[in-house]
C-alpha cells in the first residue's frame, strides 16, 4: 500500500486554513502584492519550499491570515481542502476553524462560516454529506451519482466542523463562537476546539465557554501540552474533554493521569517535529502511547503549512515505528470511535473499512 493512499482514513485535526493549498497561497499573495498590500516576493520563496524551518512556518501562518480575510477567499479554501482529503481517500473529515471578525469587508463570525458552508455546497468532484439527519440517513449536498455507465466511481466524505475558540479571546467572546455552534448543529457543526498560541490567555477565561458548550451537548477537543504548563495540563485533564490534540510537554504524573483517563489523542507527527515541539520522531510519545493501547489517531495539523497530507502522516508512522499494513490498518479504523459523529455515521464508516478489507488484501 504505498503512500498509503488506498487505505480509508479519518482526519480529526485539521485547520482549515493551515491547509491551503501551495498554489493557491502563491496566487492570493501575488494578487495581495499588486494592490501593495505586501511585497509578495518577499513571501514567494517560502510559499514554495517544503522543508520549511520554524520562522518559516510562522511567516507562512501571518500571510495566511492576511490572505483568508474575505468570504470569497475562505469559501474557496474550503472547497479545495475538501477535495485535497477526499482525493487521498480520507473518508471522513473533521475540520476545525476559527470564526473570524474583519468589519472591513463585513465579515462576522457567522458570516464567515457561512462562507466555509458554501464551499462545502460547492464541491462537485466527490459526493460531501455534512448534514446530520435522524437516523443512518443523511443529505448529500453534491449531484446524484450517475457515472456508473462509464465505470466510474465518485468518491464520498463525511464532513463535520468544529468552531475554534482562539487563546487570544475573551470569555465573552468564548462564549459567542460556543453559541454560534450551537446555532449550527444542523449545518454539520458538532464540536469546540481551544486553540492558538499556548502561551497565551489563561485556562480559566474559556472555561465557562467550554461548560457551557458541553453542557449543550457539544463534543470538546482541546490542544494541550504544546508547551511545558503542567498546571494547565493538569487543569485540562481533569476537564475530561472528549480528545486532545499533541500532548507533547506532558510530565510523568501527566501521562499517568492521561493514561488512566482514556482520553484519545490526535497525534502530528511532522507538525511535532517542525515546530520543534518534540526533538525528533524516534523519542515520539507516540511509540509509548500505542504501546500502552491508549487511543490516538493519526492527523496532518496543517498540510499546507507543514508540506503533508494524511497518507504521508501514516507513510511516517509506518517506517518510523515497525507497523505493519494490519497494524496500520487498524490504526486507521480504530479512529472511527474517536470521531465526533454520531452512531449512524460511525456504522457507514466501519463498514467502508470492512469493505476495505479484502481489497487491500488483509
């Protein structure tokens, strides 16, 4: 199975806009530097590496947030990461954003999902069902099927959202993108993410947010450990959220806490290593987390900014740790009782692998 590309997968962190495709970056900086709004030269050369250092990646983070400040631009973006995971076989996809304000173009935080809505509607190479329904049943929002005379085959993925609550803010603010959740639960939104720069904002101020939000019925992911804060660690823990993504700088009594809750974990392989946050994947907490039995899932952080995608993730995985393809395998499939859908969906999912089964040859 090289690359990995045949094997189903499930995605559950991933940034929205940290996957931007390269070329899609490249031509909204070049517009950006015709108007004088940056010097896109001065931005182009990282744009078009690969390997970047740390810096780089940063810089890349500032040009895309200059970039993704219009509802054109976030609805296009969405579109083309839907169809980036969907292309390598990614069978369910959720996709985390922040809600962002920008009065200059008359952008709020609901109009901005309501842009990353439309670029879902407006995907027509695979067949994108992010509208939850009772039962098994869901509303696929592409054309029907009819490519069977040519032999065809359209690929199909799950899309949920989950709305991020940035460090940066305030409570009151916390509470408002918890709140517009909640207002778009039908539009496939199902969960709450904390995230953004770890050493900023306290633990406490989002809090009351993220009680709320699961008292609403909410499912919460938070980012932990990016940095070495054992009392916010500890704090986040004992919250009990549904999963937490990188859990790098967790002390020993972390681990035994982390280990003893069961919380699964979305591990970044290469996302952990270019930002510096693990020194290099061989002393990856990842080789002590699998072999404990923990549950953690595989996942890309950003593809654009870190150069990957989710099959290279597990291509990673594979060479760096001895997994074989059942091992690998059931990686991948194990992760479908980590996702934030619900029963209905979780049963199409498992039956997609069980399918995969003998295709694959295992």
């Amino acid at each position: 199975m090289e690359g990995w590309i045949s094997l189903p997968k499930i995605e559950l962190h991933a940034h929205l806009n940290g996957s931007i495709r390269n070329s899609t970056l490249l031509e909204l900086a070049r517009v950006l530097g015709d108007e004088g709004v940056l010097v896109s030269a001065d931005v182009e050369h990282v744009i078009m590496k690969d390997d970047r250092s740390l810096p780089e990646c940063f810089k890349l983070f500032d040009l895309i947030h200059v970039v993704t400040t219009d509802h054109e631009t976030v609805t296009r973006i969405t579109k083309e990461v839907v169809e980036d995971f969907a292309a390598e076989n990614t069978v369910y996809l959720e996709l985390r954003t922040t809600p962002k304000k920008n009065e200059s173009k008359g952008m709020s935080k609901r109009s901005y999902m309501e842009a990353v809505i439309n670029g879902l509607r407006g995907i027509d190479a695979v067949d994108v069902v992010f509208t939850p329904a009772c039962g098994r049943t869901e509303i696929s929002i592409s054309s029907p099927i009819n490519d069977s005379c040519n032999g065809l085959t359209r690929r199909k993925i799950y899309v949920r959202l989950l709305l991020s609550i940035d460090r940066r803010e305030t409570t009151a603010a916390a509470m408002e993108t918890v709140q517009l959740a909640l207002e778009m639960r039908d539009l496939g939104v199902v969960g709450i993410d904390l995230s953004g720069n770890p050493v900023v904002g306290e633990w406490e101020t989002f809090l009351p947010a993220l009680k709320f939000a699961r008292e609403q019925g909410l499912s919460v992911t938070l980012h932990c450990g990016e940095v070495p804060n054992q009392k916010e660690i500890q704090a986040m823990l004992d919250f009990l959220p549904q999963r937490i993504g990188h859990a790098c700088c967790l002390e020993e009594e972390d681990w035994r806490k982390l280990k003893s809750s069961k919380i699964p974990v979305e591990i970044c392989l290469t996302s952990n290593i270019r930002t510096e946050t693990i020194g290099s994947i061989d002393i990856h907490h990842f080789v002590d987390l699998y072999n404990a039995k923990h549950p953690l899932v595989l996942c890309t952080d950003d593809t654009g900014v870190f150069s990957t995608s989710l099959s290279r993730e597990y291509s990673i995985a594979a060479a760096s740790f001895g997994l074989d393809n059942r091992e690998i395998f059931q990686l991948a499939r194990d992760a479908i009782e980590y996702a934030f859908a619900d029963d209905g969906v979780k049963e199409d999912l498992r039956e997609i692998f069980d399918s995969a089964v003998k295709k694959l040859g295992l």
